[in-house]
C-alpha cells in the first residue's frame, strides 16, 4: 500500500513537473514574436535621420522580416532583424536579398547585417540609452562599435 501512495506521489509531481515546463516554453516563444519597432538611431552628433528612416523603411519592406533595428554610427552602419517563423529556413537568402538591396542603394555605407536575436537586444538597449540619456554619443559610438565586432566573432 505505501508503495502505491509513492508511486502516485511520483506521478502526480512528474505530471506538474511536465505542465509547468511546458507553460514557460509558450511565454518564451511569445516573446520572441513580439514586435518592438525600435526607431532608427544615428549616433553622430549631426543626425542623419532621413537616411536612417530610409534604411529601416527599405529592409522593412520585405516581407519575411517582422522587426528591424537599425543603428547608424560614424563608419558602420547595424541593420539587425527577425525574421518570421516560417521563413527561418531561408534565413542564407534573406540575409543575401538584404546585403544586396542596401550595397545598391547606400554603396557609400558599410553595412554589418544580422539576424541574431542578442544582436538585436543589443541594438534595441542602445537605442533605449540614447533615448533615455543614458548614454552619450561618444558611448554609443563606442558600444555600437562592441556590437558590430560581436557580429564579426559570430560569423
């Protein structure tokens, strides 16, 4: 009998065990999908804004990517993005379409482009320090260069 209560016991903490593993994974999933639409950020004391709204607008057009980040510094300019769920299969053409349509149109900018989702945190908590104040320009200028060397190491 005390076998049969400990067999249940087991059972019993195995079934929640796995429900509540299962209730985390949607929450993360979710936050994955969330749009957050950073605006477009230059670094520069002299904004060039027009240009870097044209940028976002131009890579936002495409239509597997649902977020953009982009942050323009004073020799590179970070084009982060996520791509829709069922287009992650294409991830090698997508990051292709969008390196060509930037050189065509910008070929004066150097342009460092990634998908990976930290890179994109990164570029979305620069933006939020220069909005907030936080961080001067020289400092965004500096962290924007850390980032773009990330980029670099990942590849």
């Amino acid at each position: 009998m005390k076998a049969a209560y400990q067999l249940i016991v087991c059972l019993g903490l195995l079934f929640l065990t796995a429900c509540s593993q299962n209730q985390t994974n949607k929450e993360s999933q979710m936050a994955l999908m969330k749009t957050t639409n950073p605006a477009p950020l230059s670094t520069e004391r002299k904004k060039n804004t027009d240009e870097v709204e044209d940028i976002k607008k131009d890579v936002s057009s495409l239509p597997e990517l649902y977020d953009v980040a982009v942050v323009k510094g004073k020799k590179d300019t970070l084009v982060a993005y996520k791509v829709k769920h069922l287009h992650r299969f294409k991830m090698k053409s997508i990051e292709k379409s969008i390196n060509k349509k930037l050189e065509e149109k910008y070929s004066k900018e150097n342009f460092t482009v990634s998908s990976d989702y930290k890179i994109f945190l990164e570029a979305v908590r620069l933006n939020e320090g220069m909005k907030s104040g936080r961080l001067s320009h020289s400092k965004a200028e500096k962290r924007l260069n850390e980032i773009v060397k990330m980029t670099d190491d990942m590849k």
